[in-house]
C-alpha cells in the first residue's frame, strides 16, 4: 500500500507523500496502520495530492485521520495558502456546509437526575428545536433587512434578540461572528433560502444529543471547561442550512471562471479557486462569512430553544439545569490567520474541511478562561458510541496550522449504509445500548448508523498521540435527536 502511494512513514501516526509533479508541497496524512487503509481505499490520499497543487500552498497538504472523500477537498483536509505569494482561495476547502459546528454544553445535572427521563427529555428537545430537511418555525420568517442584520452580527444578533447570553460569545469561535461578512455578496436564493431555517438542526449527519462524561483524562484542563465525570452535557452539530450551500454552489460556478481568467493550474475542476486578494477571492471570503454568521447564530438561537425544552422536560428552573456554552467551533471554513512557515510569519488563507481549529495555551484567539489551558477542541463521534472534548497544543500551530480533527469520520457512503442497514432496527439497537433516539425518519437513521463511521476513539487516539491536541473527557451519548 506505502509503496504504490510511495508513502514515506515519518512515525506511528504520521505519513508523508513527497512532492512529484506538479505538487507545490509534499502531503501529509495523520492515520495509524488501520486508519490509513481507510484514507488510501477511499481514494482520498489522491485529493491530498491534487490539494498539493493549489498557487501559493505552503508547508502541507494535510490530511486527519478521520479523514474521507469530499468534494474537491478531502472531508478532514487543511490547506495554507501564502496570500502575499498569490495564495487562493478555494470552496471545495471550505464544502457545502459552510460553518457546519460543533457546541458542547455543560450542565448542572447529574447521571442520575435524567437516566429514568431520557425518553421524555428525548421527545421534548425533538418538540422544541426543529429538525429534518427543509425544516423551519423556529421563529419568524425573517425579512431580507433582519436577515442580513444577523448574517453581519452572527450569534450577536441571536443574543440581541432573547437567545442566549453575551457571556456565550466570549465562548465562541471568532465570538461568533467574522467582520468580513457581505451580505451584498449573497444572491437572491440564498437569502430566500436561509430566512425561514434560522434556529433549525437540518438532517444527515446533523444531530442534538444529551450525554454523560463517562471518563475525565485530565482534570486540570476538565475543571478549567467546567467538566467533571458523571455530568450531563448536551452537544449540537448543525451548519448554515440552505443558505450555505447555495453560497457555495453560487461561488463555485464563479471560481470556475476564474481559474481560466487568472491562468490557475488545478488537477481537479472541482478545486476551482481565485486567488485570495482578487474580487472573485474577496467576495467569496465575505459571502463564506456570512454563511458562517448565520450558522453561529443558528447554534445560538437552538442552544436557547434546548434549553426552553429541558427545562419543560424536566420541571427545572434555568438555575437548577445550570445549562452553559462549554465552547463553540466550526468546522468547515477558510480564515485568514498568521503563522510560521519555515521561521517566518506570514499571512495565511487556512482552509479547514472538516477539521477543527486547536489552539494552544496563551494563543491571543482562546477565551480568557481558557488562556492559561488552551482552546477546547470538539470530536462527536457517531450516536452509538462517544464524543470527545480535547485541548489545542503547541505541536499543532507548528505542524498543521493550529488545525486537529473533526469527528470519527464516514467508512461509508449513505447509499452504502442504507444496503447494510437493510432489515435492522437501528433504534432499538440503540435503545439496547441505553440511547434513546428520535428521527425524522427511518432513512436518517440507516446513513447515520454505528458502522458508517470510523472508530471515534481511534481517531482521537492518533490527534494526542501526535501531540496536535489531547485528550480531557470522553462523552457517552444518552439520548440523540436526528433530523
């Protein structure tokens, strides 16, 4: 396998494609023995080479080790690009899902407070947060002049409006909004489509989940995130709903032409780009961020609308739930940040697909609570087995840009899970297991089951293990709602 790839193996868990052709920069894939047979039989070791060829990429072209086959990118990819070298910008490193993120939440409930509820607080979270496709009403359809108030101000405009508190910001990526933001930049459908999905999970792999932490690693940085073992915690992953991907597919058709205009050179149409300081680059960056607005917001406004519903789930005041924003990040988005290359600072387009920003100790972008331990960094697994909360490290600003794992990452494609799912019960399986599930349908459930992903806790072992980030508690899930 190495040597057909002409892999080069650095360590246990870190590989290396050396640069031939047109690669601007060798490859470099985190995976031990087993992840990385998943990566190469994916194909997904020839989209880190055709990433490789991007204008202005330095150091790697990066690969996670829950990395999978994507859209231009690999699903679990990094790329920097040197903006002052002509550095571009491209959507297939950012995906469709612009911001698609992660929170985790911290309350002050106990296992044994909901253990004998989880079917009743299950019913109420899917009563109370929208889900499904195209699903909409958690609050009013907004008009284009609120809608494009809140793709500026981001989680700001959700808190503004009744829907959280401003100390959740501080413990927000970007304080949950990027200054870049155009909403000018948008086209008519994608602001049709994101009016009426404010405060809505979506479907797919989208999900809100109560869980338990199950095993504290390191107890300084735990009690630094206010987690301890036996506490309940609820987690939401969602992203920008229609409007991101109409921004998306809105942009890359502009791209496409770009790449002609500016004389690129890409392996792959699907790596369309535009360099990061042309129009074309500028006004992607600001429409990207304004999808990644609406998707901080949209995450804000269902933090709230969770919170409404466990409180009616279980009879609880707000105080006594103790519901607080543990840390928010995304994890489909192109930033433009300073790092070293090669000893020298340099400004820098970090696409991250699928992958998480981690931050080390005193990093000036990690919350003031945190300064002294590091950004927390968010790892859902799938709705059978766990999640993880890790910490950013020092190895990952030196190594990959400040950039660790998403989540265990797809072995399957949806259409392939529906095969293997054909006859089973994926929700009683679950409730076998103690999880209780609520879905819009069955279909949801079959891509989503167990198997369809990698081994969170594999995945999760290689991040620390190579020191990009490490490991604070691990979450077992209890009870999930998919859309």
């Amino acid at each position: 396998m190495s040597d057909a790839l002409k892999l080069k193996k650095i360590d246990d868990y870190t590989w290396e494609i050396p640069k031939t052709g047109g690669m601007r920069v060798p490859g470099r894939i985190y995976a031990d023995e087993t992840l990385l047979k998943s990566i190469v039989r994916d194909n997904c070791a020839q989209q880190i080479i055709n990433v490789a060829h991007l204008q202005g990429i330095v150091r790697y072209s990066i690969a996670m080790p829950d990395a999978h086959w994507g859209y231009g990118f690999p699903i679990g990819g990094v790329a920097g690009t040197d903006v002052s070298e002509g550095g571009v910008i491209s959507p297939g490193g950012v995906g469709y899902d612009i911001n698609c993120g992660c929170r985790v939440l911290a309350t002050s409930l106990r296992h044994a407070d909901v253990k004998d509820r989880m079917e009743k607080i299950v019913n109420s979270l899917y009563a109370g947060v929208p889900c499904g496709v195209g699903s909409s009403g958690a609050i009013s359809k907004l008009s284009v002049g609120d809608l494009k108030k809140l793709l500026r101000a981001g989680a700001g405009w959700a808190v503004k409006n009744g829907y959280g508190s401003g100390s959740d910001l501080e413990r927000t990526e970007e304080k949950g909004a990027l200054e870049m933001a155009d909403p000018d930049a948008l086209s008519e459908r994608a602001l049709e489509r994101g009016r009426n999905q404010v405060g809505t999970l979506g479907s797919g792999n989208h999900f809100l989940e109560m869980g338990v932490v199950e095993r504290v690693f390191n107890s300084d940085v735990a009690r630094a995130f206010g987690l301890e073992e036996g506490q309940i915690t609820v987690m939401i992953h969602s992203g920008s709903r229609g409007l991101g991907y109409q921004v998306c597919d809105d942009s890359l058709k502009v791209m496409q032409r770009a790449v002609e205009k500016y004389h690129l050179r890409i392996p792959d149409r699907q790596l369309a780009c535009a360099p990061v300081e042309s129009p074309e680059g500028r006004r992607y960056l600001g429409a990207m961020s304004a999808a990644a607005n609406y998707a901080w917001a949209n995450r804000q406004i269902m933090m709230a609308l969770a919170e409404r519903a466990l409180v009616r789930a279980l009879g609880a005041s707000p105080g006594e739930l103790g519901l607080r924003l543990v840390y928010d990040v995304c994890h489909n988005i192109a930033k433009i940040e300073r790092h070293k290359v090669e000893g020298e600072e340099k400004t820098l387009c970090v696409h991250r697909k699928g992958a998480t920003r981690a931050f080390p100790p005193g990093h000036p972008d990690v919350p003031a609570p945190y300064k002294g331990v590091g950004q927390p960094v968010l790892v859902p697994g799938d709705m059978g087995t766990g999640s993880f909360v890790c910490v950013g490290a020092q190895e990952a600003m030196d190594e990959s840009f400040g950039s660790a794992c998403h989540g265990a990452g797809r072995m399957m494609s949806r259409t392939k899970a529906i095969k293997r799912s054909k006859g089973r019960n994926i929700d009683r399986e679950l409730e076998q297991q103690g999880i209780v599930v609520k879905a819009r349908g069955r279909k949801t459930l079959a891509e989503e089951m167990p198997e369809a992903y990698k081994d969170v806790d594999a995945v999760v072992d290689v991040m620390h293990a190579a020191g990009i980030c490490r490991k604070v508690v691990r979450i077992r899930p209890l009870g999930v709602v998919k859309g």
